[in-house]
C-alpha cells in the first residue's frame, strides 16, 4: 500500500513513518509549510530533521506550502473568534482544513492509498463507517482535536501510533538514531510555534486597554486589551498585593466588549462555575445520532478528565450540554467534545454560551 505520511520534523510522525515501513507499506514524507511570517519560526529546522529522519529510515519526501490557505481558512478564524471575544482552539481547526485537507488532496495527487500522521488516536471500521477512539497512551491521546474530522477524512487516515506510548516511541527513535529522538514536543499555536503572545497578537490586531473591575463595578486595575486574557485565568493580571484585598488570587471571569471591562474576582467565587452549555457546528463522529437526548462523558478542554453529562441533541447540529457536576472556567470559543466510557469519540462542537 502507498502511503504519505504528513512528517512534521518531530519524534511521533518520524517514528510513524518507520513503523509503516517496517510492516512493507511504500511511505512517503510529505512536509507542509504552513507559515511564513517571523524569525521564530522554526519550519527551516524542522525541514532539515525532516530530510535526516527520511533519509535514515529510506523514504522519499518532498514539501509542499500551504501558508496562504493556512492563513485564509484558520488564521484568519483565528483572529475573527478573538475579535469577538472568544478564545479560539486553532489546532482542532488545523487539522480538518488543513492537515486532512489539502494535505489528503496532495496525498491522493501522488497516488496515495492511505494518509497517516503521529497523532495518538485510533479508528476503525463497523458496518461501512469509521469510527475515532482514544489512542492507547491516555496521557497523549489527541482525538480531542480531531473531533471535526469528516468520514472522508477519517476513513482515509492510518494512526500509527494507537496503540503504542511515547517512552516505546522516544526509544524506537533512540535504537534508530534518529535525529528527532530527544526532540521536545511543539506547543503554542498550531504551525506558529512558541512565541510572545501578546506581541505577536499585536500585529494583527488592535490593543484597546480598558478597566478591570469586580462583579460589583469596583475597578481594581488596568487590561491591557480583552484578546489577551481567557475565563478563569489567574497569571498576568498585574493586580496583586491590593491593601482592601483578602490575599487570594484574582481570577478572570468575564469580559464586556462593548464596554471594554474585563471582570475579575478574589478567589473562585461562583461565577466562574456553569451547570452547563450550548454547542454550535457540532460534528457526529460517524453520524447524527437517533436518540435526542442521552447520558456520556465530555471534554472542555484538552488534557481535562472526562466529565459526566447529559447531552440533548438540537437542530442544526447543535446540542445543549447540561454538567453532573458544575465546571469551572467553560470558555466560548473552546471546543466540547463528547466520548462513550469505552474511548469512542462521538464529535466535538464550538461552545457557543454556558449557564
């Protein structure tokens, strides 16, 4: 079988590759430039780990840029849900524009039966649909964000990486002399790396400072721009050590865009809890399904424990959430995703408001 492998220049898809070419598949490295603007990113060095690690396991590998359609079909999302006083997840966005789309299109262009990437995720087949389910490695399991991955996009997708853990996998690439093998993990945004946020957040929009108040109107500093802060965040606000404080931390709660106030509170008050919420542009994974109403588990936000809910099912692919137990710093913008206590993932919607 043909397969383009999307390798990133980091250790999971340089070891997904090897895997898929130990079990005698024909494995291309197919490299995706996404963006180009700024000194810091790292998409040069990354190329280079990419041409080692091809070169050393024996697969061919090209590049391929897709910086504009990056731009146009996730930054630029990006930058609106800000704009709006949201806090978007890009990298769930990433992956179904672009690293399951034109990357699958590019893929199928060089005769490619199947795409594969390092993602920790699992599919597999029942009855002609595709199911997503939690890799193995709980720890590093990424079906969070690829909850909007159509069935096209699912059923065209190897995951090497399942069914393995990442110290089984930093040691394959130790016992190959990979050149990605001590290689940290990215974080930051999707293809834009680590950087200041802020500063980098500046140069696409415009920074309005404002108030920061308590509930009851009182205003105890100043915000550098509501685009900056997100619910229940506690660092940065620069609003600490105040003599009619009580010594606790302050907490965001809430921001006014038409009144440029960012809302604060001195401890976890509650507020800063909701029992539940309402979810737009919900994706079924494998399809809408027939009961309306049902009980399951759900995740706010990635890396978060599985949290118990009952999940009414809406027109217009939305749905209604409503919490067992209420949950701290629920964030519009963010993704809820929904799974079965089995691991399956049942999709992922836009937590659109929360009560």
């Amino acid at each position: 079988m043909r397969i383009v492998v999307g390798i990133s220049g980091g250790v999971d898809s340089s070891v997904a590759a090897y895997l898929l070419k130990q079990q005698g598949h024909e494995v291309i490295g197919l490299f995706m430039i996404n963006w180009e603007e700024g000194e810091q990113c790292t998409a040069e060095d990354d190329y280079e780990d990419v041409k080692r690690v091809c070169a050393r396991i024996g697969i061919p590998y090209f590049s391929v840029n897709y910086a504009k359609e990056y731009y146009e079909r996730v930054f630029q999302y990006f930058l609106d849900e800000y704009k709006a006083g949201r806090t978007p997840n890009p990298d769930v966005l990433c992956n179904r524009e672009i690293k399951f789309g034109p990357f699958l299109e590019k893929a199928r262009a060089l005769g490619a039966d199947m795409i594969a990437t390092g993602h920790y995720a699992k599919t597999y087949q029942e009855n002609g649909k595709t199911y997503l389910a939690k890799a193995k490695d709980l720890n590093k399991d990424q079906s969070y964000f690829l909850n909007q991955l159509s069935q096209d996009q699912l059923s065209s997708v190897i995951f090497p990486l399942a069914d393995i853990e990442k110290p089984q996998v930093r040691e394959i690439a130790k016992k190959l002399g990979l050149s990605t093998a001590e290689k940290k993990d990215s974080t930051g945004i999707c293809f834009i790396g680590e950087r200041n946020f802020r500063k980098f957040l500046k140069q696409y929009l415009p920074a309005q400072s404002g108030d920061i108040c308590t509930l009851d109107g009182k205003v105890v500093g100043r915000h550098e721009g509501l685009m900056y802060y997100t619910i229940g965040q506690r660092r940065g606000l620069n609003i600490g050590g105040r003599a009619d404080g009580n010594g606790e931390r302050w907490f965001v709660l809430k921001k006014d865009l038409e009144k440029n106030i960012l809302y604060v509170s001195q401890g976890e008050c509650e507020e800063l809890f909701s029992n539940g919420l309402l979810a737009t542009d919900f994706n079924w994974i494998p399809e809408k399904p027939e009961a309306k109403e049902f009980d399951c588990l759900a995740k706010f936000r990635y890396r978060q424990p599985d949290q118990k809910v009952h999940v009414k099912v809406l027109d217009d692919n939305k749905i209604e959430v409503t919490f067992a137990e209420k949950q701290r710093a629920i964030t519009e913008g963010q993704f809820v995703v929904l799974y079965l206590s089995d691991g399956r993932c049942l999709g992922g919607g836009i937590i659109d408001k929360k009560w």
